[in-house]
C-alpha cells in the first residue's frame, strides 16, 4: 500500500498546484486593460519628443533624440513593431509642423532601432543601455552611426531619420563606400530637405507676399492685372474652380485644443479670376445632433490661370464652445435613482424601478450618467463665389456637401466676439 499512497500523494500535489497557477492566470486576466485614454496619453509624450529636421543639428544630440524616443517606445509596454508604428501614427496627428515625407523617414528610423536595440538584449527594464546581451556580438556597445555621412550629403548629420544602430565592430569606417542601400536612402533625405527647406520658406514669407510666388500685393496685381487685359473678356466668365480640403489636427494640449483645416483652391481656367472662398469647420450637438460653427474664414482671391492657392484656418480652443453649446443644445438633468415598489416577492433588480414577483419593495440600482462630450467634430465645407453666385461646393461628407451646396440651412453661430450666440440650424431634409 506504500506505493499506492506515494503516488496518490504526488497526484494530490499536482492538482493543487494545476489549480493555484490557473487561480494565478484567471487574476491576472482580470487586470484592468489599457484603453485610448492611456494610448492617447502616450501618443502626445511621443509627440512632444519627435524633433523637426534641422540643418544645424549634429550626430551627438541626434543621438541623445533617438535615444528619448527608443526609451519611450520601451515603455509603452508595446513588443512588435506593427503596435509601435501605429504610436507613432498617432503621435505625428498631433504634429502639423511636420510634413509626410519627414513623417515616413522618421518613422522607419524610429522603429528600426528601436528593434534593434529590442533584438539584442540591450532593453533590460525597458532602459537602453547600448549594450548587447544576446546573439553573437554579446558584450559588444551599440553605437548610433548616420545612415550617409556628412561629408556624403551635409546638412542631415543631426536628423534623427539619419540615425541607425550598429554593433561597434560594424560601424562604418571613413574610408568605407555607401553601398546601393545607403544611396537609395540618401534620396529620401534629400526629399526630406526639400520639403523641410520649402516649409521654413513658407513661413518666411511676409504677410505683405503673395504665397509662394515671393511678390509684394503690388507686385502681383499688376501681373494679375496685364494677364486680365490681356484675355480681354474672358476675365468675365465664370471660372472653373478645384477646391480640396483636409482636416489637419484635432484637439491636444500641443496645439492649444484646437482642429485646424488645410483649403486648397486651383483655378483650372486660362484666364484669371477674382473669386470669394468661404471654408468653415462644423460640429454638431449630442442630443440633438444640430450643427454649429466652429470656425468660419472668407477671403477673396485675384488668382491668374492655373494657380492654386494654400491656407489653412484654425478653431477657438475647443473648451470656449462649451456654454453655447449647452445653450443651442440644453440637456436634461439625469434623474436620480428611484425606490421602486413592485407586486412580488424578493428583491427589485435593474435600474429606477425595482422589478419582481408577488409582494414587496425593491430598490432600484442607480444607473450610470451618460457621459455627454459637449464639443464634436462634424466636418467642415467649402464654398465658391465668382460675382456674388455660387459657382463650387466641398464638403467633408454626404451631409457636409448638402450644406455647402444651401440644401441645409447655415450652421447657428454660437461664439462670436469671445461670446456665446445660439441660433437655428434645422434645415430641410
């Protein structure tokens, strides 16, 4: 019988520790998930730590950047480079100011080393320590090289999207040729300068220039001008106008809680025009889904044949529509929890009124408020006129074209002059 007990001994063993790990597993599952709250919040720190590209930078604190963002990455409890690039997209949503080629050279950058250092060991409690620790150059430091040197192509030393990680052993040597790889990426770079170099010009130009042609207002009108005595009537017919939109931000700390929309508008006729653009950004109410201005921008533009024009407008910070909101769209006060008598025996179950069979009382659970976001994005649209008439509509969507085309009535106004203004928005259906 020795044996037998043995072995139901050791049996008796097994299953109690069978049944304590699964008890482990099951509390561990039970543990509160990250949602977008979190995401979102590390999207924004991730954001705030991406460098715009800088001629005057060098490879030491393009280093330091790269550096700050593989820890970053390290910490988001992130393990596979599809999770980290979606991060990344989501932190460049909160960056205007820097362009889609920046944006995509950044990136590969970013997640190849952060891979990198993830591959060899050289992540231990999610710190880089340039130092590896598994594979065959163990014991060796990571070192960051530019992917094409400066003396290859200067000005991109201190781009962090010129940045790799290499075991020491393997870091280039000064005498060492770009092989095919490096110089297909030294295109890319070179794109990225352009785009950053046209940028910076942009915003250099004065208010007293004409966007990208570089002329003073006089400058232009007086082309404008030779090119409308030049086409003779024509300058009197109606223009055939492109109109594109794009929202460009939404709300974050980063940019004062704002959205923002890029307009675009190319004269597609071979003769100048002089148009009047009307572009707005819209929200709706929660209750009651009416529409709102959130921001409203007119201009009017002389424009030659076959330019295109480029501007973008920018909302309030969103928390100033608040009150006129809640007066364009008052929502009831939730009702508080009621004792609830029911016909029955036992105890009330669900919300407000108690529910049951046969005689007694139940006490209704009180429900939770329905968390109600005061400020909504809708869309934004985008209207033409040549002479006082509406000659081009652009909407965001389905609704936000019938708005611009007049099929729905005007957006209500609610903040003007810092002050809240309710009016109508119902329109025909």
């Amino acid at each position: 019988m020795a044996p037998y007990r043995i072995v139901t001994t050791i049996l008796f063993i097994f299953v109690l520790f069978s049944v304590s790990v699964s008890n482990g597993i099951s509390g561990s599952s039970g543990k509160k998930k990250k949602g977008a709250p979190e995401i979102n919040e590390s999207a924004t720190r991730f954001s705030k730590a991406i460098p715009r590209f800088k001629k005057s930078g060098n490879k030491q604190t393009a280093a330091k950047q790269m550096t700050q963002l593989i820890h970053l990455l390290a910490n988001s409890n992130r393990n596979h480079v599809s999770s980290n690039a979606s991060l990344i997209r989501k932190a460049f949503d909160f960056r205007d100011d820097i362009g889609d080629q920046q944006q995509i050279v950044t990136t590969g950058a970013i997640l190849k080393a952060w891979e990198t250092a993830y591959d060899l060991g050289a992540l231990p409690n999610k710190r880089f320590t340039g130092r590896i620790t598994q594979g065959r150059y163990s014991g060796e430091r990571l070192v960051f090289e530019n992917i094409v040197p400066q003396e290859v192509l200067p000005g991109c030393a201190g781009y962090i999207g010129n940045l790799r990680l290499v075991p020491a052993s393997l870091a280039r040597k000064q005498s060492d040729p770009l092989d095919s790889r490096d110089e297909a990426y030294a295109i890319g770079l070179k794109r990225v300068m352009y785009e950053a170099e046209t940028r910076a010009a942009m915003l250099d130009i004065g208010k007293s220039k004409i966007g990208h042609l570089g002329l003073t207002k006089a400058e232009y009108d007086e082309r404008w001008q030779a090119e409308v005595e030049a086409t003779g009537n024509a300058y009197e017919e109606v223009p055939n106008l492109q109109l594109v939109g794009q929202r460009q931000s939404s709300p974050a700390k980063i940019n004062g809680n704002t959205y923002s929309l890029r307009v675009e508008v190319t004269n597609m006729s071979r003769h100048p025009t002089e148009v009047e653009i009307t572009s707005t950004i819209v929200g709706y109410t929660d209750e009651n889904n009416r529409l709102y201005e959130m921001k409203r921008d007119v201009r009017t533009f002389k424009m030659r044949r076959s330019e295109v024009r480029e501007y973008e407008i920018r909302t309030p910070n969103v928390a100033a529509f608040k009150e006129g909101v809640a007066k364009l769209d008052p929502k009831p006060q939730p009702k508080a929890a009621a004792k609830g008598r029911s016909k029955g025996k036992g105890k009330g179950k669900g919300k407000g009124k108690g529910k049951g069979k046969g005689k007694g009382k139940g006490k209704g659970k009180k429900g939770p408020a329905k968390v109600v976001n005061p400020v909504n994005y809708r869309g934004y649209t985008v209207v033409a006129k040549f002479k006082g008439e509406v000659i081009a509509t652009l909407g965001s969507d389905g609704r936000m074209a019938r708005v611009a085309a007049g099929e729905y009535a005007r957006p209500a106004v609610i903040l003007k002059g810092g002050k809240g203004r309710s009016g109508s928005s119902s329109g025909k259906k």
